[in-house]
C-alpha cells in the first residue's frame, strides 16, 4: 500500500504539464513549428531537468503531439503528400548524423548556429506576413523541390541534435520558396516532423533518456491539442498563422542563441 501510494505521488508530480501541452499543442499543430521549440524551455528553465532528458522527453513529446496533428490534417486532406514524402526521405539520413553529432558535438554550439539559421528564417515569415505575403499554390510538381533538396536533411540533422529543426525549416521552404498555401505548408511540416520525430524517439529509447513520469502527462496532453490545432487552423486567417509561427520561433532562436554565446564566452 505504501509503495502503491509512493508510485502514485510520483506520477502525479507533473500533472500540471496536462493542460501546458495541450495549450502548446494547439498552437504548434496550427502554426506549423515543432513542439520541442515550447517544450525544451519549459522542460530545462521551469522544472529544471537536465539539457538531455528535456531534449529526449521534449521530442517524444512531440512525436505522439505531431503524428496527432499529421492524422487529423491528413483526414482533411490539407498536406501535400508527394512534397511531404520527398521531404520525410531526405530527413531520415540527417537525422541519424543529427544523432551521432550529438555525442560528439557540443549542444549549446549546435543551437547557437541553429539558433542564427531560424531567427533568420522567422524574420522573413515575419515581415511576409506585414506585408500579406502568402503561398497561393495548392500544388506542384515534385521537380520544383529540386532547388531545396538540401534542407530537409539539414533539418532532420538538427531536430535530432537540438530538439528542432524540421518544422522550422520546413514550412519556409513550403511557403516562401515553393509558395504552397501557408495553411498546407503548415500542414505539411507537420507531417515531415512527425515522421522524423519517431525516428529520433526509438534512438533516444535506446539511451533511457525519456522521463516517463512526464510524458505521461504531455503525451497524453499533446495528442488531444494536436487534434485541436488543425481544426483550429482552418478558421484562422494566415497572416495570423505567420505571425504565431514567426514569433515563437525567433523567441525560441534568441533563446539559442544567447545559451550558443553563453558557452563561446565561458
């Protein structure tokens, strides 16, 4: 009985985290960045747990919360299927040097350069969605992806060594280079992050990093906000869509950034 009760008490200790996932969630699966970008803050700065746990939870996290997302859009039928698979099979390789790099490559340099790469990205969302710039293709050719074959690897090699990366160069790819529909682009980062997210969860299994005593309570948070998001999204113009993307992730840049400079000046 006693140990029943410890056990439960300690399950309970993050119940909080229930309703915080399902909020991000929401907004993630609608704007169309990882969940990582919220949760790894969270996760590292408010309840103190290390850098590595906080990564490892924080994408197994997102990975049940995007795959929720990905099922409902794709029950609307608002991804871009051929882009989307092209883009899950070009990750798949960075994700594996992502995950090596990681042993070998100091965290805080990674997010510092990632860190530069988003903000940069973010701002020219940012300043498209001032001046109501949008993508206005519902689809295209595959061959018109020849020019961003490099990214998604470089993506999969960063969300798999820092926590983001997919989604966060992703969606600008779709949006701005390939002028896909923002609410479709969004939907079809989603679907990119998931995929890759699953395969960096079974990885990080491997290494025993996943506090499950918070999953439990984001896990089961996020599925629920992801099917939320996109339903969500649908009503919402995309000039707003851009604007909660473009925030949130430059906060989260700046975030890298400064943690990247803290570790150069030590």
């Amino acid at each position: 009985m006693v140990i029943d009760f410890v056990l439960f008490e300690l399950n309970m200790q993050y119940w909080y985290m229930f309703p915080v996932s399902i909020l991000v969630a929401i907004i993630c699966n609608s704007s169309g960045f990882s969940g990582g970008v919220l949760f790894q803050p969270i996760y590292n700065i408010f309840l103190n747990i290390p850098i590595q746990n906080a990564v490892a939870t924080g994408i197994a996290t997102e990975t049940v919360g995007m795959t929720s997302g990905a099922l409902r859009y794709l029950w609307y039928k608002m991804i871009e299927l051929p882009v989307g698979f092209t883009m899950i099979m070009l990750t798949i390789p960075g994700v594996v040097l992502g995950n090596f790099a990681l042993l070998v490559i100091d965290e805080d340099l990674l997010k510092l350069i990632l860190g530069i790469i988003i903000v940069g990205l973010a701002t020219t969302q940012l300043f498209g969605a001032i001046r109501k710039h949008f993508g206005t293709k519902e689809n295209i050719p595959i061959e018109d992806m020849y020019s961003y074959l490099w990214v998604p690897p470089i993506g999969g090699f960063f969300s798999a060594a820092t926590g983001t990366g997919i989604c966060e160069l992703a969606q600008p790819v779709l949006e701005k280079g390939l002028k896909i529909k923002t609410k479709k682009a969004n939907a079809t980062a989603i679907l990119v992050e998931a995929t890759g997210d699953w395969i960096i969860t079974i990885l990080n299994l491997h290494a025993g990093l996943i506090m499950w005593e918070l999953w439990i309570f984001t896990g089961t948070g996020v599925i629920l906000g992801g099917q939320i998001g996109p339903y969500i999204s649908k009503y919402l113009p995309d000039r707003v869509l851009k604007f909660v993307f473009s925030i949130c992730v430059i906060a989260v840049g700046i975030f890298y950034i400064i943690k990247g400079v803290n570790w150069l000046s030590k």
